[in-house]
C-alpha cells in the first residue's frame, strides 16, 4: 500500500490478447472503453425493487426482480477533480421461473451498458450494444450454499465475454476477458474465496478473500472488507484492489438493507490496472454479491403463521457453505 492507502500494482504490458479483445468492439464502445483506464475508484448501487422487498418481508419471497447496478467513477490521479460519474448500468437477463425457484442460485447473464439520459431518466443505451456480458451457469441442480465445492457442479462461478455475447447459457462463446470461480474442493475452508483468473489462463493469477462471519443483522452495522491480492501475495494483502460493502449511512439506506437486498459496494483499484482487469473486478464483485448477500429474508423472517420471529445475526462461511446464526422469538416470549 502507498501513503495514501491506495493498493500497489506494476503496470501490466499489453499483450497480443489484449490488442485482439479491444478489436472485437466497435469503434464507437472501444472508446468508452478506453475512456474507464482513468477510473480506479468505483461505487456500485443495486437498485430496490418495491415489490420484491414487499412480498419478501412478508414471507412470500415469490417476486424476485431481475437485478441491475449503477456503477458510478472517480479518479484519485494528480489533476482529477474526484467526482463521481456514471459510468455502467449492469442489467440482469433471466428467466422469471428461474428467479422465483433458485434465486440466488439460478442461471444468468449480465449485460454491462453505457448509461444516457433521456426523458425516463437514467436508461442503459443498447442501441451501442453491452460492453461486457457476465454468464453465470447457476441452476437448482447445483447445491449452492449447500455443500463444499468438490466438484464442478457444486462450484460457483463466473465468465466475462469482451462485447454484447448471446446464447444459450452454459454454452456461450466469445471473446473471454477473464473468469472467477470456487477454489475446489472446500472453496477457501473458512475463508470465502473466488479465484480469478484473465483471458485463457488455466491458474489463477489473483484471489479475492473475505471474512467468516458477515451478512446478518451485522450489515446494519458494519462495512465488511473482501481484498484482491495477487495469488502468491499473503492471505487478504489486498494488493491489487479493495471491494468493501457499505453499511448503511442513512435511514433510506439501513430500510432498503432490512426490507431487501439493494447493497452499495465500492471498488478501489490502482490506477496502473488496464480496462479489462478493472471490468473483471467489477464482474467478480456482483458475483460475490449473489453468492453472499442476495438471499430474501436475510435478516429477519416470519415463520408459523407471524407467530415466530426470526433473526439472523449473521453468516458463518465454511468450506463453502453459508451457516445462519439465527435467534428465533415466539409471540409466547419464548426463544431459542
């Protein structure tokens, strides 16, 4: 880290690879691209869906919106004025069945787009085409949250396509920026773990590590830190970026965190990172946002008819599997 507290990386060189990726975009988006290298600090806000907060507190969790992400940038660089700007929107595509039955667990693409303002406000402009498109291979069939990742099928995970990529989740083709996945098989132990890795690369060349106990009612309080190192750095250096999810830091914010999952993160990365690091980043934090914290009635849940209320204090990781310690209260006083 340097004075500022800022994570030190060596530049990277660009590679044959790199130039290949950057052709497969049309000029027009190649251009934005290349304008998001003088970001190295990002704001992620997931948007509240009225509906969905509503019929999940209410024990129902039937109506589970499709997500999307403001992504917002600021620069730390020499001569940069440090306001944020839009720079993202990240649109969710999925089946509704799929969302309803297997959320947070269930197969998606994400679609990363350039933002414009017209007369319904903030839209994502397609007409340019998505920048990036994250698949996620997620089904019931997979026991996510549920048990180690031994095995492939139990393993989350993620792919980042260079551009607007279609096609059958599972079996998309495409440019590949890079993947995150589950180390197997006990997925970190105690630490949750998603290695990444850039481009065709068959070994990790970074980690992103988080705490054991998090989630819970402890959101209310605490802002939670999930560090990206270098894989060979130690455990949690943090010396490549730094994601941290927010606690709420206002009255609007701490509802939408107790009746929904709207989360807000922030992403600092150094600057010397080129685009396509930065995109797989981002990638790799709404991935661990699934993984961990898209879960309804995260904190508090209405069971045996409103008659028993139940609380969770947090989530203990271990070897992959996200154990709930929970306090229950009955209308009779009794708890447990």
């Amino acid at each position: 880290m340097d004075k500022q507290g800022q994570p030190v990386v060596q530049a990277t060189p660009v590679s044959a690879t790199t130039i290949a990726i950057a052709q497969a975009y049309p000029v027009v988006v190649q251009t934005f691209i290349d304008s998001l290298s003088g970001y190295d600090q990002f704001l992620v806000k997931q948007d509240a869906s009225l509906l969905e907060m509503a019929t999940s507190n209410a024990g129902f969790g039937c109506c589970e919106a499709a997500n999307k992400y403001s992504v917002y940038g600021s620069s730390t660089q020499e001569g940069s004025d440090g306001k944020q700007t839009a720079l993202l929107l990240a649109q969710e595509e999925s089946e509704c069945l799929g969302r309803g039955c297997c959320a947070p667990n269930h197969a998606f693409k994400m679609k990363f787009y350039e933002p414009r303002y017209g007369t319904g406000g903030k839209q994502a402009d397609k007409d340019k085409g998505a920048l990036w498109t994250m698949e996620r291979d997620g089904c019931c069939s997979k026991w996510l949250n549920c048990c180690p990742p031994v095995h492939a099928c139990c393993q989350q995970s993620m792919t980042l396509y260079a551009g607007d990529v279609e096609g059958e989740i599972g079996s998309m083709t495409g440019q590949v920026i890079g993947r995150a996945e589950q180390p197997k098989p006990f997925g970190g132990c105690f630490t949750p773990t998603l290695h990444i890795m850039e481009r065709d690369a068959t070994e990790p060349g970074a980690k992103l590590e988080g705490p054991t106990l998090f989630g819970g009612c402890t959101e209310l309080c605490f802002s939670t830190e999930w560090p990206i190192s270098k894989f060979e750095s130690d455990k949690k250096a943090g010396d490549l970026a730094m994601i941290v999810k927010k606690a709420p830091t206002s009255m609007g914010e701490a509802a939408k965190e107790l009746f929904g999952d709207a989360d807000i993160y922030t992403l600092n990365v150094n600057p010397a990172m080129n685009t396509d690091q930065k995109a797989i980043f981002l990638a790799s934090l709404i991935l661990t946002d699934y993984m961990f914290f898209e879960r309804d009635n995260g904190m508090f849940a209405f069971e045996d008819g409103c008659k028993t209320i139940s609380c969770t204090i947090c989530l203990c990781y271990c070897c992959g599997m996200l154990n709930p310690c929970v306090l229950k209260v009955s209308s009779g006083g009794d708890s447990d």
